[in-house]
C-alpha cells in the first residue's frame, strides 16, 4: 500500500470517534503527536518523533501509552497508523515494540536472521 492508498483510507476512517475525543486529541496534538486516529477496534493511535526513531502508539489516556511501535521514518509510521485495524501486529517494518524489546521485522534480530 502507497501513501496516497494510505491517506484515503485514513479519510475513510476518519468518523470513528468516542465522546470527548475532540479535546483529548487537541491535547495530545498539543503534546506532540502527529496523527491521531481511532481503528476499528477503538484503539486510540497516534505517531510521535522520539531521539532516534518514529513511534507509533497505542495511546491510554493523556498522559501515558499502553504500547509503542518503533519505526525508522515517519512515513512508515504513518502508514501504519492510518492501516491497522487493532489485531495482531501493525503492518510495516517496525523495529520494536516497547515495552517488552520485542524485535519486529524490522528490528536487529530480523535483520540477522536474514544474513545467516
């Protein structure tokens, strides 16, 4: 899936919304989050830039996220957020997830795997 692909889908989904929503993305935005959504599953998701890579989270409230998917690109990391719908893993080559240093398909350990 291209970016353009990506960016209609997030159009689409762009009604998925719980009560309150409207201030607490002007919070997060305010915080630093780049894109916020709700997928399918009513997760709230949001990108952010850290020291050396982009995060894609699965914001708990204002203050705090459940879970991180690191990504090497803002790009990546957008698309992912605007594609996955909750189950499973989020699609594109994360690096790890946080907390836990699961690698992912993108990670160290992939990668090493891959040239043995």
């Amino acid at each position: 899936m291209d970016f353009l692909d990506a960016a209609k889908r997030m159009v689409d989904r762009s009604a998925i919304r719980k009560p309150g929503d409207e201030e607490l993305f002007a919070d997060l935005l305010a915080m630093g989050y780049k894109h916020l959504r709700r997928n399918e599953a009513g997760d709230l998701l949001g990108i952010m830039e850290f020291i050396y890579t982009w995060g894609l989270c699965v914001i708990e409230d204002r203050t705090s996220y459940f879970k991180r998917y690191c990504y090497s690109g803002q790009g990546e990391a957008l698309v992912a957020c605007v594609t996955w719908d909750g189950q499973g893993d989020p699609p594109g080559n994360w690096i790890v997830e946080k907390p836990g240093g699961r690698s992912g398909p993108g990670g160290r350990h992939a990668k090493e795997q891959v040239n043995e």
